[in-house]
C-alpha cells in the first residue's frame, strides 16, 4: 500500500525529496499511512476542500479491502 501512496503522492508534488511516506500499525491492527510533505505541497495532496486526500483514502481503502486490511492515512 505505501508503493502505491507514494506513485500517487509523487505526481502531485514539486519537492519530491521532502516527502517521507511512513506505514504503521496502530493496536487495532489498522495499517496507518503517515505523509510529510514541504509546507506548500501539503496544500496540494489535500486539494481545494479537501477533494484530493479524500480521493487517494478512497482509493486505498478500496485497495486494501482486496487485502482484507483497513487502512488511514493522515497529513502531517
């Protein structure tokens, strides 16, 4: 799931070499994706309203369904 977090995340941004992508379990045994990303690429992977985080949790949320997982993925 994070190889396709980070294809995904790398289209949007400009400063690629400041993402950094970590993957969790929290105690639920949730997989837990955390994005760090420059101030003004942050902007960019949330999208106007949100739109665009929404759209990349819903797609892997749909992924992981197909591995029986659940999965978050938080902004920092």
């Amino acid at each position: 799931m994070k190889e396709l977090l980070e294809t995904i995340v790398f289209a949007l941004v400009d400063e690629k070499d400041q993402v950094v992508i970590t993957e969790e379990e929290d105690k639920d045994g949730n997989t837990v994706l955390k994005i760090s990303a420059a101030p003004n690429d942050v902007g960019r992977i949330i999208g106007k309203n949100g739109n665009t985080i929404t759209a990349i949790r819903k797609i892997l949320r749909a992924y992981a369904v197909k591995q029986r997982k659940r999965v978050i993925v938080d902004v920092l």
